[in-house]
C-alpha cells in the first residue's frame, strides 16, 4: 500500500473515473473532474514554487469545494491545513499565525490540468489539525502520510466495513479529524460516494439520507440526538442505512438504543482523538455492543492502563490509558515541549482513567486532563477563561463542563469583576460570542464576589457548582 495519501486518491480516480463520487448541492462531480480540478490546484500551487515541505491552507467553505483543495494541495507535496469555517475572526488568525501558510487558498476554479502527485517520503507531514491545548492555546497535530494512509485503512476495513457502494452522509467540518478521515476520505478510498451538507440541520440530514440513498451516517451525540427530536423523523425513509458511527465524544448507551430502536439501525461507537484517529472502536461487521464500553483496540493498536509511576495494571485496574498505535501524530507544530508530555517512547498519554477487560474491551471511567468535550467538540477551559480575561470589567475567571442532555457538557464560566455590576452576564456571553466559535463561547455565566482559592492562589475548580 502506498504511503502517499495523494497517490491513493489518485489510484481510486483511474478505477473509477466516470463515478460520480462528491453529491453536493452545488452540482455532483465524478472522479475525473474531481481529480482533473485537483491537478489545476496542484499545478497553481506549483507554478508559485509550492511543493514539498510547503505549507498551504484551505479556507473555502464549501466541504466539497475543500475537498478539491484538499486532494491538490496534496498532489502538490504540500502539508495541508483545512480551517474550520465556524472559527471567528481572532481564532482563525491565532491559528494561521502559528501554521505560517506559504498559501491560504480561498478559492478555486474550475479548470482541469493532469498533475501526477509529487512524490514525498512515509514522514512527511501530510495534514495538520488543530486541538485545543490545556492551556488555552489551538495545537497544530502533524499527521504524517503513512500515518493517515494507515489510519484511512483501519476506517475503511476493521471499523466502517466499507465498500464501493456506501455512501457517507458528510455533516461535520472538515477540520475535524471524524470529518475529514472518516466521513470522507475513508468512503472514497473504499471507491464508494460522499453526500454533503455544509451545515448540520436534522431536517436536511433526514432529506439527504432518503435522496442520495445514505449507507453510512458519521456524526456526533449531539447529532444523533437531534435527529432523533426531530419531528420529521417519523416520515423520513431510512432504509438505504446501514449504521451510523459516532466519534469525537462518547455516546450514551442510553443514545444509541433509543438510535437503534426509533431508526432501525445501530451506533457504530468508539473513541478517537485528532493525534491518534481511532484506536479504539466496534466494528461495523461484528455485533457486539457492551452498554459500558467503548469498544477494543482495532487491528494494529495496543493499548494498557498504567499507575501514576507508569506501571501496568493488570485487567480491571482503573489507570491512565496509554496507546500505542502507527497512526498517531508526528507531533505538535513548533511544540516539543508539548509533544514530549504526551509521549512515554511510543506511548501516547491519553489522560483518560480506564480500565481494561480481560477481552479487551475498554471502560473510560474519567478523565486526568481538565477539558470539555460539548457537541463532539472538545474545548480547553483555559483558551475561554483567555478571552474572559481580556474584557475590561472582568477581574477573574473560571471555566468548567456542567452536565447537558443534548450536547454532554456545556460551557459555564465563573467570573468576578473589577467594580460591582460594572457588567453582567448577558453582557459577558455576548463580549464571548463575537470572539469565539459557537461552539466555545459560555452560554452560562455566574458572577461571584471572588472565586473559591487556595492556600496558593489557584482557583479551586471543584468547589464551583452552576
């Protein structure tokens, strides 16, 4: 198999040439085209002196526009970035600040060139992704391209059991790792179609699952959950529907049986981050589903639970899960130090607390790291608590997840203030709102005299109650 994720794409495009493989509102393209419009990227990027070892950045907000970006920007040897439409103004800065593109591509057009991929080596770094950092800050996430070809063929085999005939329902953003990998790049490879929507609505999930006859539903809990509230469901023909799969947060069990018995079908489940795709799953092949796990390390992956001195518990012991697995990331763009913490050798430190089965099955029993995972969403306290600080009435701030039936957790942030009622809290969700993405800023805010401290001044988390 090759290492070249573009050279992959490429071969799927010589098989298939006249499938029509992007469905999207803005017209339906076959292979041809869609590589065809690729070389025209590759052959522009190229022309400006981009190529291996360059950086481009993808920031169109059509998917299946990006999606062309993204397979020329490849072609062209180049590491490619794509930015998550739904950023606000200042985030997308910070982050394009820190991946310094030699190219930020906004548009495409829609001339055709024959460019055969460039050449580049199983190390090279073939996409970034951000993360939020524990400290505030988005991490860029080094995905080389043996990585993700590695990556690709553990979704597209042992965890989606895909074929040319699937169809993947794509609603969620591009920049997220179950976006781009498993909504998209995996169906494609597997020689099967991708249906878009450039933003989720459960009524138009619903719609494009009967019209473009939708196998494959990847997608988040707070996804499921809508559809599942939505009044158009009991109309809706859902027989073309072999799974959904769920990513990015966990599934209640109580989700995916209320999933399994008002649609018919089952929730694929498991647990991935951006650094390692994911390492854990059921399979869409097999029937098994444990009301209290997440699954079992695909082919390829190992996995343990470890003390605090790093030792390995035997099954059953609650620890630290630690993975080991040839998919993970390379490490964090211009961030050793941040790199180093996550790594013992070839072990990734998750920061979960799990315990392990005698079979393998994995039981995430809470979390070491102090992070929010809202909508599939994971949010760094500290990078909302940033913003809270630069309002000019805030003296300090505390951010922490509060318990929420439609998204797991949602955002609550704890802020005193310089002078009594110098603002107040609708003031400080809207300050949030015009500088975060929608899916960051707090929709709770509590205004305290002073936030609970102790003997050295860190603010005590725990004792805040919404």
């Amino acid at each position: 198999m090759a290492d070249h994720l573009a050279q992959l794409l490429e071969a799927e495009a010589r098989k298939r040439p006249g499938k029509t493989v992007l469905l999207s509102d803005g017209g339906d393209v076959d292979w041809r085209r869609l590589e065809g419009r690729a070389g025209a990227v590759a052959a522009s990027l190229a022309g400006e002196g981009i190529g291996r070892g360059s950086r481009v950045a993808l920031g169109l907000e059509d998917p299946a526009e990006l999606v062309v970006a993204l397979f020329g920007g490849l072609k062209a040897g180049a590491t490619v970035l794509p930015l998550n439409p739904r950023l606000a103004a200042g985030e997308r800065e910070r982050i394009l600040d820190d991946f310094a593109p030699d190219r930020l591509i906004g548009t495409i057009g829609e001339d055709e060139t024959d460019f055969p991929a460039v050449a580049t080596d199983p190390g090279d770094t073939a996409i970034v992704l951000y993360t939020s950092g524990s400290t505030g800050d988005p991490k860029g996430v080094l995905l080389s391209q043996a990585a993700v070809a590695w990556a690709l063929e553990s979704w597209r085999v042992p965890v989606m059991d895909l074929s040319g005939d699937d169809v993947s329902l794509s609603a969620l953003p591009l920049a997220h790792s179950l976006g781009v990998f498993g909504s998209v790049l995996a169906p494609l490879l597997a020689g099967g179609s991708v249906a878009f929507l450039a933003r989720f609505d459960p009524g138009d999930a619903l719609a494009a699952v009967e019209r473009r006859r939708v196998t494959v539903f990847p997608g988040v809990a707070t996804m499921f959950r809508r559809v599942l509230d939505s009044p158009k469901l009991a109309g809706a023909d859902l027989s073309s529907l072999r799974y959904a799969l769920s990513g990015a947060a966990p599934c209640p069990w109580e989700l995916a049986s209320l999933w399994r018995e008002k649609t018919g079908t089952r929730i694929v489940r498991g647990y991935g981050m951006t650094e390692l795709f994911r390492p854990i799953s059921y399979r869409a092949a097999e029937p098994a589903d444990l009301p209290d796990a997440i699954g079992r390390a695909v082919p390829g992956v190992e996995l343990k639970t470890v003390d605090d001195d790093g030792r390995a518990l035997d099954a059953g012991g609650t620890g630290e899960l630690w993975i080991r697995s040839p998919a993970r990331m390379t490490g964090y763009l211009g961030r050793p130090g941040d790199t180093e913490a996550v790594f013992e050798g070839d072990w990734f430190r998750t920061g979960d607390l799990a315990t392990l089965s005698p079979e393998g099955y994995v039981r995430i029993v809470g979390r070491k790291k102090d992070m929010i995972l809202r909508g599939g969403y994971t949010v760094a306290p500290g990078e909302v608590e940033a913003v809270l600080m630069t309002h000019p009435d805030i003296a300090e701030a505390a951010v922490i997840g509060i318990p929420d039936d439609d998204l797991g957790e949602d955002i609550a942030a704890f802020v005193s203030l310089k002078r009594p009622g110098a603002a107040d809290a609708r003031d400080i969700v809207a300050f949030c709102r015009d500088r975060m993405a929608g899916y960051k800023y707090p929709r709770h805010v509590r205004i305290e005299p002073a936030l609970p401290k102790g003997p050295a001044g860190k603010v005590l988390k725990a004792r805040l109650r919404f």
